[in-house]
C-alpha cells in the first residue's frame, strides 16, 4: 500500500504544478490581451466607449482566470494538509490508548 500512495501522490504533486502552471499563462494571457485592447482603441484614436462590452468581456475572463488560480492553490493546500508521509509509512488506524513503545538498539549481524 505505502508503494502506491508514494507513486498516486509523486503524480498527483506533478498534475498540480502543471495545471498552476497553465493557469499561470492563460492569467497573464487574459491580462496581456486587456492590456491590447486597450492600447488598440487608444492607438486609433477612438473614444473611450468604444469596444467597452468586450473589455468588460476579457476583463471578466481575468477575474474567472484569477479565481481558478485561487481555487487550485486552496486545493494545494487541501493536499498537503493530507501529510501523505505521515500515513504512507503504516495503517491507517489510531494506535491503542496506553500504547508505549519500545526502545529499539542495534544489533550486530549474524553473517555466515
């Protein structure tokens, strides 16, 4: 079992930092295309209101990129509140109250 939760959690950790990442560049592509339509209307000399309804537009898919990314890392966070190392390394059950342990010392080899 402890094999499998190291190999769905190495998978999982790798999917997370992909989808981040591609929220990341589809965030600064949604700014990035504000940010032209802006420049656009401006650089031909247009009024102000002009193409408003499609910046509200691109703007808006700002917002929704932007709480995508917020909603991702509060996922991330969500996974490492799990501690998979933690449970990977035994069963899953509370240990019994009064459970003690022992101590544990080396013992030399017992090579033939």
């Amino acid at each position: 079992m402890r094999h499998e939760i190291f190999a769905a959690a190495r998978q999982i950790a790798g999917d997370v930092r992909l989808s981040e990442n591609d929220l990341d560049v589809a965030l600064a592509g949604n700014a990035r295309l504000v940010a032209k339509l802006l420049d656009a209307r401006r650089e031909a000399g247009l009024p102000a209101r002009t193409g408003q309804a499609a910046v509200d537009r691109a703007l808006q898919a700002v917002r929704h990129t932007a709480e995508a990314r917020s909603s991702l890392l509060e996922m991330h966070a969500e996974l490492a509140r799990l501690d998979l190392r933690e449970m990977a390394v035994g069963d899953l059950t509370e240990c019994p109250d009064g459970f003690i342990t022992g101590h544990l010392r080396a013992v030399p080899s017992q090579a033939a």
